[in-house]
C-alpha cells in the first residue's frame, strides 16, 4: 500500500499563490483591465492610498516592494507611458520626482479594486471568523520563520 505525501506548507503556499494569480488575471481580462499587468496594479494601489497623505517617490515604491531601483524605474516607465502616472520635480529638490496618478489610473484603480474585493468575498465563503484568525496566526509564524 502507497502512504500519502505529506503536504508541505511551502508548496501549498506556491499553488495557491499560482491559482489567486490566475483567477486575477481571468477577472481583470473579462473587466477590461488586462493592461495593467504584474507589479503596475499594485503600486497604482500604494500611490492611491498614499498620495492622500503625502507625497510619493521611487523610492518609496522601491522599500515597499522590496525591488531594485532598476525594476521600480522600468515599472514607472511603463506606467508612465501608458499615461498612468505623472512625475514632477519637487521644488525643494530637482532631483526627487514626484508621482501622481492621472484620472485614468484612478479609475482604474478602482476598478482593479472592485474585482479584489469580489475575489476575496468568494476566497473567503464559508470561512469562519475564527478560522480566519487561525489561518492569519500561521501564516505569520511561516512570515517570521522566513525573515
């Protein structure tokens, strides 16, 4: 008799995080959205939520990603080019430019974030409160146990 292979947390994370990415990539195209691809959504998302506060620069992108200076500048191009973002020099210094968001990246921004919070509505059915609270709880012992 054959035993079963025991499941590793790492591979199920990995399967999972391929299956999301398929499912997001399915409802972007049906909502019209599939030109923004890979890391454009999401740093649309940070500079949405950030340019509210204060003003928003590569760099900022680059530690909150976690990316290189060469990725965040290649990703900004594209952006940049598709007439997504704007950047401006700062008066205080030439050199820092700042990045906002043209009204066609916020809209969509916001469409991008409606088909997330769809998405996540239907990931999460039938998931209890308390077992999402257990499931947040391992994942960040996994989340420490790698940093």
């Amino acid at each position: 008799m054959q035993t079963e292979k025991k499941r590793t947390i790492g591979f199920q994370l990995k399967a999972v995080n391929n299956q999301i990415r398929r499912n997001l990539d399915i409802r972007f195209a049906e909502a019209g959205l599939e030109e923004i691809s890979g890391m454009q959504g999401p740093m649309l998302g940070y500079i949405y939520d950030h340019s509210r506060q204060q003003d928003v620069f590569q760099k900022d992108l680059e530690r909150h990603f976690n990316i290189r200076r060469s990725t965040a500048t290649v990703i900004l191009q594209n952006l940049e080019q598709k007439g997504y973002i704007i950047r401006e020099a700062v008066e205080r210094d030439a050199r820092l430019k700042r990045i906002t968001l043209t009204e066609k990246a916020v809209e969509v921004h916001l469409a991008i974030r409606k088909q997330i919070d769809a998405f996540n509505e239907e990931l999460e059915a039938g998931i209890t409160e308390e077992e999402r609270e257990a499931f947040f709880k391992v994942l960040d012992k996994v989340i420490h146990n790698l940093s």
